[in-house]
C-alpha cells in the first residue's frame, strides 16, 4: 500500500521554512550584539519567541500528519516519519529523505547559532559590568551566587562622577 506523500512534504517544507527563519533571525540578533545596538538585540528577541512558537505549531502539525499516516497504513501513530517513507512511491523517497536531513540540519544550525549568541551577550554584559567597575570601583562588590556564577551588586556609595547639583 502507498500513501499520498503530499501533506507530510507541505509540513516538512513549512517546517524547514520557519527553521530557516529562525536561523535568519539570529543571524541579525548576532550582528546587532557586535554592533552594539541594544534596542535591535531586543526587538529580534521578541522575533525570535515569535519564531519559536510558529516552529513549534509546525513540528506539531507534522507530527500530527504523520500520526495520521500511520494510522492510515495500520501502523503505530508514534511511527517515525523515515519509518513512513517506506511507503512511499519510490520516486518521491528521496525528496522525503532531503527535507528530514534540511530540517535536521537547521535545528543544529539554529541551536549553534543561538548559543553563540548567548555567549556573545553573557561576554558583552562582563565587559560592560568591568568598565562600570574600573570607573567607579568602590560602587561595585562581585560575590558568587549558589550557583557559582559572579554576581555584582551596587555598594551606597554614591558615584564620583555624576554631577551634582
């Protein structure tokens, strides 16, 4: 028996389009971290929640195309898609096979892309925590949390530098 691949290529393509979305999202994040534009790092931010939630509507979608599939074919509803190629013509498999390896790809993309990212604003907010020290020293006391991450608190000592009136 052979399957109509039809819902499951359409699900796997939107799948892979909002993964490249995402992708494309912190690409602009990490340009605007090393350009120093913390209004845009922000706004992408609240893109890429967006960007989140749609790919997760999407792998919820194909995962139901696929579960229904399944169903269609008597197999279990928590089949594998690579399970359900199988019942593919064979003229459609590796066009199947592609758009799983795509989307694959781009999930360790995104998830490399975001990291980096992370460790690109982790390393800004040291770098600006420093010279906020080093200008005022007295003004900030760096403990360690439980959690052993460095935690600078603001000491009651006014600042030498602002004005005063």
């Amino acid at each position: 028996m052979t399957i109509n691949p039809d819902p499951l290529i359409d699900a796997l393509r939107d799948e892979l389009q909002e993964h490249g979305g995402l992708l494309s999202l912190f690409d602009e994040q990490q340009k605007a971290i090393l350009d120093r534009k913390p209004d845009a790092v922000l706004a992408i931010q609240d893109s890429i929640r967006v960007q989140l939630d749609t790919i997760h509507v999407c792998r919820k979608h194909r995962e139901q195309v696929a579960a229904d599939l399944a169903l269609t074919l008597g197999q279990e509803p928590g089949s594998s898609v690579k399970a359900l190629i199988e019942f593919c013509d064979e003229v459609v498999r590796p066009l199947l096979y592609s758009l799983i390896y795509e989307v694959n790809q781009l999930i360790s993309k995104t998830r490399r892309r975001g990291q980096q990212n992370q460790m690109l604003l982790a390393r800004s907010i040291e770098v600006s925590q420093q010279i906020l020290q080093r200008l005022n020293p007295e003004a900030v006391t760096k403990t360690y949390s439980r959690g052993g991450r460095i935690k600078l608190s603001r000491g009651n000592i006014t600042s030498r530098y602002l004005a005063r009136s």
